[in-house]
C-alpha cells in the first residue's frame, strides 16, 4: 500500500516537474532574444548570394519564428 501511494506522489511529481519545464523552455526558444541570436548564428553560417545580409538577417529571423512555433505547439500537445 505504502508503495502505491508513493508511486502515486512519484508520478504526480514527475508531471509537475515535466510540464513546468516544457513552459519553460517554450518561453526561452519564443524570446526575442533568443530568436535573434539564433537567426544570427545561422546568418554567419549561410550566405544567399546577391542578397544583402540585413535581408538575409530578416529572412532567418522569420525561418526562426516559423519553427519555434511549430515547437510549442509540439510541446504544448
């Protein structure tokens, strides 16, 4: 009996400590800040030719947004 119980609070915990990290995380990759630098590491990695790198710097940044979001809502389900 005691171990059912404490299988009970076990399992209850790990939700707990699963889905406040997953918020966590959503909200870390969905910052600005975050967007931006990663948009920027990619920038360096990947040259357009004939594009201007401040477009390019738009361009990866709105690549960023479109994936993050399809990270939160693969978490959020």
């Amino acid at each position: 009996m005691k171990k059912a119980i404490l299988a009970s609070i076990i399992d209850k915990a790990k939700d707990h400590i699963v889905s406040e990290y997953a918020d966590n995380v959503v909200n870390h990759i969905q910052s600005d800040e975050f967007k931006e630098e990663l948009a920027t590491k990619i920038n360096k990695k990947i040259d357009i030719p004939f594009v201007s790198e401040e477009k390019e710097q738009i361009f990866f940044e709105k690549c960023v947004d479109l994936v993050t979001d399809v990270i939160e809502g693969l978490v959020e389900k």
